[in-house]
C-alpha cells in the first residue's frame, strides 16, 4: 500500500509498504476520506511537542476490509469510522472512564501508530463506530471534530446549566461552528461568535449565534468590555457564563477574563502556537471573581455516539464543512494550498479510496 509520510518540516515522502496485519482484536480499515487537522497543520509547521518522520491523520472514514483474531460485531466491508485514541485501560484514569487523561494515552496518526494518511490502518476494534446510511465518507471524517467540540460542552456542563446562559465562542472555524450548533440544539438563547474572518462569522449567524463580532474589523468596546487598570467599574461582573476558547492567544483568554461574570468558565480547546500571555487586570479577575480556567482534551467514545445521534436525528448538520478535497497522491499540495487559504476555507479531506 502507500501512505503519505511527513519526514521533516513541511515535507511529505511516499513510501510503499505491506499493509498491516491485524493484531489481536484488531481490524484493518481501507480509508477513504481524512481530514487535515489544525494539529496536523501544526506539526506540518514544527510546532509541535513531537516531531517527523510520522504518518499523520486521526480524522478518517472508511471500510473493515480485514479483521484480526477476536473481533466480534464487525463484518469485512462495513462503513466504519473510529476513536483514534489508544488508552491503556488500567491506570486510575481509565478505570474512571476518563480515557482521554491516560497515563499512556497515545493515537492512530502520531509516533506510535501509523495514521490515516495512507491507503490502509490498523485499528482496534473497541474503538470503531459504524456510520448510519445516511452518513457520507466525507462527513464520516468530520466525526472526530464534531466529537470535540461535544466533549468541550460537557466539560462546561452547560447541559445542567440550562439555556438561559450567555456564551461566548472565540474563533469559528470547524470546531468553533460546530459547538454552536450543539450550543443553539441545547437552546442556549444568547451566544456571541468572535473571530477575525467575515465569512465565517456569517456561517455562525446561519448556524445559530445571535451575535458576533471581527475583532479585525469592529470596535471591540461595542460588544465586549475592554477593562483598564485603576478605571471606575474596572471589577463588575462581565456578562458571559462561560466562553469556548479555540483561537487560544492573548487576545481570546484576555478579553474572555474581562468578560466573565462571577463564577464563570473558560473552557480552553485550542493549542497555543506562540507566547499566549494574561495581563495583570485580567488575572486579578480571574483570582477576585473565582474563574474556573478548563482544559477541554479530545473525547470520549461516549462523544463519538452522541455525535453520530445527532446526525442521524439531523439535528447536527456537517455535510457544507468540506470546503476542498485532494487525493492522497497530492497530500503535499494540499497542506500548502491550505496554509495559504486557510482564511477562505473550512475543512480540508484527502481522498484515499
């Protein structure tokens, strides 16, 4: 088979090797459809914890085309997708079903697994989900994107909070959009989209924020409060309940803090690729008025099926995500021509199959 392996920063090399045999309880997935994610991007990039050779690509759909020893449930040819985490499943944090905090979490598409990035991967069978019939390949690789963002509101626990919350959600590509739908799905009334790109505030609008706003483009002071030391008023209470981080810079956790009411939370999704810094106003705040700062890591399987309900309900909507498409042959070309729209685009596939 081929796969597409990163060597060094920003250079992809083919390699043609066997298709992998299936370890106990294992199945080989023939992929058809993987996402580029804003990890993969990063690593693309060298800004990573880790580092080439690698075969990237956790965001795949495709089909069992092969099943190892003790696989029950699952027929050859079935349309699959799956959780790309691998967990040991007998540290404290497994065992209280916190899988994505394993002491050895790892996934399919870095160092230790070969990703998705190719024509073939081996996968563990606990970890494959079917997709319904009227979930496409390409919205079979969404799966795992829109998992995050489920996950991310559950570590709000804004579903025991209820509607009447106010939220704001920094940055609006692919996950940022898709928390909105989930967020206007659990009737939260009053959501506020910020990011730095026209367009994609407009699809917040159209998938349910009742405002937003370009920090590019827009006076700041308007819909947000902007505080200064020492001015009168500087400590009030802000008037969002919780905020959804994914720009992750010092704009998004800064004005965030200054924005929060008293007890608020910031859950943080999003990597940092620079410096992020906090002003002294803004973590005055945050110890004055009892801000809880939460990091939101991936999902769980559990993630994935709500997910899958969702769509299958047709109550989460992924099907306009997909804004370009190339084939595995021209992955190079890909990363580079997403890197210089990344602006004018949404979601990124390579086509395997």
């Amino acid at each position: 088979m081929l796969q597409a392996k990163l060597v060094e920063k920003r250079r992809f090399i083919w390699e043609e090797v066997p298709i992998p045999e299936p370890k106990y309880n294992e199945v080989i997935v023939k992929v058809h459809r993987v996402g580029i994610c804003g990890s993969d991007s990063h690593l693309f990039n060298g800004k990573a914890f880790f580092s080439p050779p690698i075969v990237l690509g956790h965001e795949v759909s495709g089909e069992i085309y092969y099943k190892g020893k003790g696989v029950k449930d699952l027929e050859v040819g079935e349309r699959v997708t799956f959780v790309p985490s691998i967990t040991c499943g007998v540290c404290e944090y497994c065992k209280q079903n916190k899988r994505n905090l394993c002491e050895s979490l790892t996934t399919i598409g870095d160092r230790s697994f070969g990703g998705g990035f190719s024509e073939y991967v081996a996968v563990p069978a606990q970890n494959i989900l079917m997709l319904p019939s009227n979930v496409s390949y390409s919205v079979g690789a969404l799966i795992e994107p829109a998992s995050v963002a489920m996950h991310a509101i559950k570590v709000s626990n804004i579903i025991k909070l209820g509607r009447a919350q106010k939220v704001l959600v920094f940055g609006v590509g692919t996950i940022g959009l898709i928390t909105i739908q989930i967020l206007r799905w659990l009737e939260v009334q009053d959501i506020l989209a910020v990011d730095i790109v026209d367009w994609k505030l407009s699809k917040a609008k159209e998938f349910g924020a009742s405002r937003t706003l370009n920090l590019n483009k827009e006076k700041v002071e308007k819909k947000l409060r902007v505080r200064k030391v020492g001015e009168e008023g500087a400590l009030k209470s802000g008037d969002f309940d919780i905020v959804f981080d994914y720009a992750c810079c010092s704009d998004s956790i800064n004005l965030s803090l200054q924005n929060l009411k008293k007890n608020g939370k910031i859950i943080v999704v999003g990597i940092p690729t620079d410096m992020t810094n906090i002003t002294f106003l803004s973590f005055y705040l945050l110890v004055v008025n009892e801000f809880k700062i939460l990091g939101s890591n991936m999902y769980l399987k559990e993630d994935f099926h709500e997910v899958l309900s969702l769509i299958k309900k047709e109550k989460l909507f992924l099907n306009d995500f997909v804004s370009q498409k190339f084939k595995l042959p021209n992955i190079q070309d890909a990363f580079e021509e997403y890197e210089r729209k990344k602006d004018k685009w949404l979601k990124v596939q390579i086509v395997c199959s």
